[in-house]
C-alpha cells in the first residue's frame, strides 16, 4: 500500500514536472510559433550550473536555483534575440539551431564533467509523517512547487498585460503587430519564462533524480507529447495531455516495463492526433 | 444532359453555404453561375468535384452518379476546373505547369515511367507539343520558362484555363475566369472560352463579372445558397429579383 | 521551332556535364582507398556513403511536401529487421537486406494511408511520434533486439575484416541507389510529387491521386532508407537503439537542410559535409561536435536554403556589389 501510495505521489509528481517543462515548450510554439527541440538540454544545463553553484562553489543550494533559473532565463533572452527570431515559422531553420545548440551544451557538459552522472543533494532532506504514510519532503516540496507555477502562470496568461499580449500575438500575429503589441519583446519575456520553467524543473528533478547530460532527452519528447496532444495555444488541454501521460508513465511501469510504457503512450498519442490532429483542446496552425 | 444536380445542399456546421439547388448543363453549352460575393457559387464547385461532401443531393455527369467523389476521380471522368486562388503550381515554369498538368492524357504507368520505356518517352513527346500548342491558344508561348508565381495576375489566370485544358476534360468548370483582368485581357480570355466551346468542351463558369454573359447561352443566378433566378442572358438583366441581389432593394434605401 | 531544338540541345548538354560530373566524382573516391590507408578515414567514408543514401531518400519524401521526422526510426527498421533475420534466423544477407528495405517499406506503407491525410505540419508530429514509438518498441523487444544493451554479433556483410572491400561496397551501393532515386525524381513521378507539394488542390484536379503518390513517395523513401540500415547494420557488426532515435531522425533532417532540400545533390553534400569535415579538421574527438555546431550556425545564418544555395547566393552579392560601386561612381 504504501507502496503503491509512493508510487502515486511519484507520478503526481513527475505529471507536474512535465507540465512545467511543456509549458515552456508551449509558450515558445504558441507566441513565436516554433518547436523548441533544444528545449530539453536547456532542462539540462540548469540543473549543471545550480549543481556548479551548489556542490563546486558551495552556494546555498536553493539561491543556487534562483542564479541558476536567472542564468537560462537572460539565456532564453539571447536566444529569442540571435536565434530564434530568424527561424520563426520554418522548421527547417528550427531543426538546424536547435541541433546546433544542443550539440554546444551536451558536449560542453560532456567536456567539462565527464560522463560520471551525478546527482544535486537533495532541497528538502527528510520525511513527513501523516497518519501511517510518509512522504519524502522534497517530492512534496517539488510538486507544489510545480502546482504553483502552474497557477501562476494561468494567472499570468488570462491575468497580466503580458499575457494577453501573448495570448493575442498566438492567435493573430499580423493583427496583435497592428494593434500595436512589440512582438519581439513579447517573444523575448515568453522565451524567457520558457527557459526560465525548464530551469526551475531541471534543478529540482537533477536533485530528485540524476544529473546527467542527455537527461533532457527524455524530457524534450515527454513535453512535445503534451504539447501537441494537448493542442497548440491551450493551457488546459496541457495539463489533461500531462495527466493522461503521466498517468501513463507511472501506471504501466508497475506491470511491464519503462519503455513499454513509453510505447503504450505514444501509440495513444498517435491514434488520438490521426483522428483529431490538433490535439484537444487546440487550435489549427499555420 | 451532362451535367445534372438535384437538391445540392450543404451545411458548414448550421450554416447553410448551399441549399437545395437544382442544375443542368446541356452538352456544348456555355452556362454562366453568376451572383454577388459569399453566394456560394464556389462552394458548389468544390461540391461538384468532391473538395467537400455535400450534406444532402445528388451530382450527376455523363449519366454516372459522382456525388462526394475525390477530385482526382472526377477529373479522370472528365471534369477540368480551374480555382480563382492559388490556381497554379507557383514553383514550376509556364510549360512545366501544363506539362504536369498531361497527366491523364495521355497516361503512362508507373513502371513505363520509371523505366523510361519507348511508350513513355513517346507519351512524353506528345505532351509537350500539345502543350506547347496551348500556350499558344491562350497567349502565354513567350513566357514559356517563367516561373508561374512571377508572372501578372492575368497571365496567372490565363495559365490556370491552359492548365485545365490539359485535362481535356469533357466539362470544365471556370472558377471566375476573369477575376483581376483588364479590359483587354478579359476580351481575349472570352474569345479563348468560346473558341474552347468550338473545340467540344462544355463550360459551366462562375462569376461575377457581368461582362461574361454575352457568352453564356443561358445563366443561373445564385444568392445565399440558393437559386433565385436562370435564363437567357438577356432576360435576367430585367429581373427583379437579380437587380435585387447585387444592387440591394431600393425601397429600403 | 528552331528555339524549341535549341532548348533540347541545351538541356541534353547539360545533362552530358552534370554526368561527366558525377563520373569523375566516383572515379576520384574509386582511387581514395589507394591513397589513403588509415581505416579510420575509409570508416568515415563508408559511413557517409551509407548516410548519404538515406538522406536522399529521405528528401525524396519531403519533395512530396511531408515531413517524415520519423525516417531515422525506418533506418532502424531496415537494420534490425535485416540482422534479425540473418542472425536469428540464418537467412543469407544477400536476402535479408532486401527484405530489410521491405520490412521498412511496408511499414511505411501501412502507416502512409492514416497519415497521408495530414496536413503537413500535423504529419511531421504524428511521424515524430510514430519514430519515437517504433525506438521505443526496439528497446522492449530485449529478446529479439537486444533491447537497450544494443544487438551485437551481426553476420558480416563480406568475409574478411578489412575495411576497403566494404568501401567499394558501399560505394557502388550508393551510386546504384542515387541512381535509381534519382530516377524516381526526375519522371513524371516526381514531377506528380512535386505538384502535390505545391498545390494539392491544383494536382488533384488534373487527375493525380494525393494520397496514392504520398503513399508512393513515403514507400520508396522508406525502402531506401531501411536498405541502407541494413547495409550499416551488417558493416558495424552491432546495433543500438541510440541510432535511430529522436535525435538521430533530427540529424538526418540537418544533413540533408545543410545541403540544402531544393536540390537532388543537397542531402549528398551536405551528409558528406558533416560526417566528413568535422572528423578531419581535429585532433581531438573531443572538438568535433562544435566543428559541426559552427557548420550549423554558419549555414543558420549566412545561406539558410543550404549550401547549394551558395552559387545563388555569391552571385547575388556580386551584383549588388557591382550597383553600388556603378552608383558611387555615378555620384
């Protein structure tokens, strides 16, 4: 039973962390209309740099988070500014940068740590005890840490200035510049919070679990799957698509294995787009 | 008849684009679809080719029910149609567009084409002399390697019925032909259909250019999906009904 | 009609140079083994030989206006169907490497009916998903595959051990498959292919079924690409599911986009570019990612079409250079 509870939370938990990451993909797809593939390795040098900042230099570790998270976010910045913005609505051009940057990253990463996979001390060692359950802290911490994100962030979208604009930019894009939205700057603080999101997941599941330098691999193809199953430009068919698959991810290990499960989720995936390709709650592109 | 439609309707969720309307086209006619913007005119063209399903009624050619058949059928019964947007392969030149466009006739099978047999390089050969003597029967020879997307809109429309032609279809349905012409190249356009007409094929042509009905040897007027009015050319331009339709009411004026 | 043999006579001019080309090309890599001895640089040879076959076949799909971010996934198809078979099976890999290209082909086919239906920008999606499925379906198979830990022990392709005689294999392997590709472009099939990707509504009313040549291009695509796995699974001697991954399928797309997708010689320069270049330009393995990654950024930003691009592009800048020194002359 516990167990089975243990499982329950670990698959709440990695839901959440999930949707957290795609959201930054969402973002980037819905407001600048691209598919970040590097997405994932942007996951990953987070947690590198809190895990520098915290283990190397001896930071505390949670202002480690916080550089680390300032650090990809001023990244993401750079990155709408020099790269992104000429490979806007041309997946060619997108599968080229993005390689690009990944192949700079990993192999830096590769270079400079070697291949030994480490792991972030834990943010919140211990136990809670409820009732006859105990639950690891820092799971808990994680996941209401992505719960808040998650409110914060419909918050932002419906709520602020900002996030209509984005809003109004990923529906219409000649009519938002017409309107008087600077686009570009709109981009800019969406990649940001992209970046920004992923950094926040990397450093706490690169503490969760283990730092390694293709740990965004896995992470990149979970957050396409719930972004496009999800459909482009919708919040909540995000999160349904995060729940569905992380349901998936944590139910089918306990009787077959990880890859299995991963095969079981995308031949779902695929049947649902065959039949409704823009996912569920989305819109059409292009 | 060749071309008959009984009862067309179709819905765009509870909008009806096109309701119960009723057709004919004699063989070797020219029959004009005219009506204002947003009529319908082509939707029942998609309709005709099977682009869209219609919701309800029948479509029949040449005796043969083709009601929702895939557009590629439809050509290979006969059908050609040109499209008033995007009507062309923009990245092909002038010859390449009509060349590619030989396809059904005369038709190589794959495996001819592949290897390159004597039947295909033949087929091949024919195509583009024949296509050569289109761009010719409609003014574009000059311009034969011009990329299509680079030429003037009215060269582009000129293209778009050479393009048709090549299907040497039985029926060829003219998606507002005249769309964007200048005075000249609206007369040349008209003498191409008709010297078409001479050459057996039957027209049905959508548009909403007036002009064109000195052609057309009868007219259907359409508004809102629906048949308001159909005759001869000249009686129509007396109609109430069709006045009303493009110029409004002027009892509400 | 004088302009009109003018024209042919031009045309069957420049087909004559353009294979005079390609002639002296593969007499040059027939000579590099007697040249070159190291076996590391013949192995980078052979490898982009086999590569360049499955980037032409997989630009021979985009022509068609799809998106197969799955073809990588096909690749693994071919190689693990042809090794499975001759390993376990004790199939002789003259047959299993045909048939590996069919195993590849029928897949494809089974999958190009649904999907074919696709716009382009869903289709891309759904084959990235469908390739993620098919590695991930490699990995659970442990007891046919190997699973994770990689398919080792393949049959050989030829008896012996030395490198050269599988240079020529896969040399003379990529210039019949080149040839028979570029066959398939330049008839009135690609042509039909070439018209879908531009208009779909437009190829559909001169009679050309969009779903039947999507399905065709899709087919052939795919059985070149699973033949060429097969030729590189019984060259390698072992497998990984790590070849035809994710990141495997996006670099089969960069080699061919460095190239550049408008041009038949595309994917081969650009797949011999990058295999190539960043392996004899360093020392240090260690380097060569970011050799490519400058490769990369280099074509990003300068010539975004591709390397084939460039003639286009110098020319371009040399006229624009030529007005403005016309127009400071002028003022």
């Amino acid at each position: 039973m516990e167990l089975a509870l243990s499982a329950l939370i670990t698959a709440l938990l990695i839901s959440a962390m999930y949707i957290v990451v795609a959201l930054g993909l969402a973002f980037l797809l819905s407001v600048m209309g691209i598919i970040n593939f590097s997405h994932g390795v942007i996951y990953m040098i987070a947690g590198y740099i809190c895990y520098q900042l915290a283990v190397v230099y001896g930071l505390n570790q949670w202002l480690s988070l916080i550089v680390s998270v300032i650090v990809i976010s001023a990244f993401g910045i750079f990155l709408e500014r020099y790269c992104f913005r000429y490979a806007v609505g041309n997946l060619d051009r997108m599968i080229i940068i993005s390689i690009a940057i990944i192949l700079v990253l990993q192999n830096a990463v590769n270079i400079t740590m070697g291949g030994y996979v480490r792991s972030l001390p834990s943010f919140a060692p211990g136990t809670l005890r409820i009732a006859t359950f105990s639950f690891a802290i820092d799971k808990l911490l994680t996941f209401l840490i992505g719960a808040a994100l998650l409110v914060i962030l419909i918050w932002f979208t419906r709520r602020t200035k900002y996030g209509l604009q984005m809003q109004a930019i990923s529906q219409e894009l000649e009519g938002a510049a017409l309107l008087g939205i600077n686009v570009h700057q709109i981009s800019a603080i969406a990649c940001a919070m992209a970046c920004g999101m992923a950094a926040i997941a990397g450093c706490l599941m690169g503490a969760l679990f283990n730092l390694s330098a293709f740990m965004g691999d896995n992470m990149l193809i979970k957050s396409l799957e719930l972004v496009i199953l999800g459909g482009i430009g919708s919040i909540g068919g995000l999160f349904f698509a995060g729940l569905l698959i992380g349901s998936l991810d944590a139910v089918v290990p306990l009787f077959s294995s990880g890859a299995m499960g991963q095969v079981i989720a995308l031949a779902v995936i695929i049947i649902i787009l065959l039949f409704r390709p823009q996912g569920f709650l989305g819109r059409e592109y292009h | 008849m060749l071309l008959e439609i009984n009862g067309l309707t179709k819905l765009f969720g509870g909008l009806s684009a096109v309701k119960e309307f009723d057709m004919y086209v004699n063989k070797g006619e020219i029959v004009g679809l005219i009506g204002p913007n947003g009529a319908g005119k082509t939707t029942i063209f998609n309709l005709i080719t099977g682009i869209d399903k219609p919701t309800k009624g029948k479509v029949i050619f040449n005796g043969q029910d083709i009601t929702g058949k895939r557009p590629h059928v439809c050509a290979q019964l006969g059908i050609g149609r040109t499209f008033q947007l995007n009507p062309l392969f923009p990245n092909f030149t002038v010859s390449e567009n009509v060349e590619a466009s030989f396809f059904l006739h005369p038709q190589s099978s794959l495996l001819d084409i592949y290897f390159n047999t004597f039947t295909y390089r033949r087929n091949e050969a024919l195509i583009k002399e024949q296509s050569l003597s289109i761009l010719q029967l409609v003014g574009l020879l000059h311009l034969e390697n011009e990329l299509a997307k680079n030429l003037p809109h009215g060269y582009q429309k000129m293209l778009g019925i050479a393009r048709a032609l090549a299907t040497k279809p039985s029926l060829s349905l003219l998606d507002e032909p005249l769309g964007g012409m200048n005075p000249d190249e609206i007369e040349f356009t008209i003498a191409a259909i008709k010297e078409t007409q001479e050459q057996g094929v039957t027209i049905l042509l959508v548009e909403h250019n007036m002009r064109i009905m000195s052609i057309c040897q009868r007219v259907v007027v359409i508004n809102f999906g629906q048949k308001i009015a159909e005759g001869l050319p000249q009686k129509l331009r007396e109609n109430k009904e069709v006045i009303q339709a493009y110029f409004g009411d002027e009892n509400l004026a | 009609m004088c302009a009109d043999e003018k024209q042919t006579a031009s045309k069957s001019n420049a087909k004559i140079i353009r294979l005079a080309i390609y002639g002296i090309l593969v007499f040059i890599l027939a000579l590099l083994p007697l040249l070159i001895k190291s076996p590391y640089v013949i192995h980078v040879f052979i490898t982009t030989f086999i590569y360049i076959v499955a980037t032409v076949s997989l630009r021979t799909v985009t022509i068609s206006g799809q998106y197969p971010l799955a073809h990588a996934a096909f690749m693994g198809i071919g190689a693990y169907a042809s090794a499975i078979m001759a390993k376990l099976m004790g199939w002789p890999i003259w047959l299993t490497i045909p048939l590996g290209g069919v195993a590849a082909m029928a897949i494809g086919a089974f999958i190009a009916y649904p999907f074919a239906r696709l716009r382009a920008f869903y289709y891309a999606m759904v084959s990235l998903f469908f390739g993620l499925g098919i590695n991930q379906l490699i990995i659970v198979s442990t007891k046919w595959t190997g699973g994770a830990g990689g398919f080792t022990n393949i049959p050989h392709l030829l008896p012996t051990t030395d490198k050269v005689p599988y240079y020529y294999f896969t040399l003379v392997f990529m210039v019949l498959c080149l040839g028979a590709l570029w066959r398939f472009e330049y008839s009135r099939i690609g042509i039909s292919l070439k018209a879908i990707a531009q208009s779909h509504l437009v190829a559909s009313s001169v009679g050309i079924n969009e779903a039947s040549f999507r399905i065709l291009a899709l087919s052939v695509g795919c059985f070149f690409v699973g033949i060429a796995g097969a030729v590189y699974a019984h060259y390698n001697f072992t497998l990984s599911p790590t070849c035809f991954d994710i990141t495997a399928g996006l670099w089969l797309f960069v080699y061919a986009l460095i190239g550049g997708l408008s041009s038949f010689n595309g994917p081969i320069v650009g797949t011999a570019l990058l295999i190539i270049a960043p392996q004899l330009l360093s020392n240090l393995k260690q380097f060569v990612p970011f050799i490519s990654a400058a490769i990369l950024l280099l074509v990003f930003y300068v010539m975004p079409q591709g390397l084939v691009s460039l003639p286009q592009l110098l020319s371009y800048w040399i006229k624009e250079r030529r007005k403005k020194d016309t127009l400071s002359h002028a003022a």
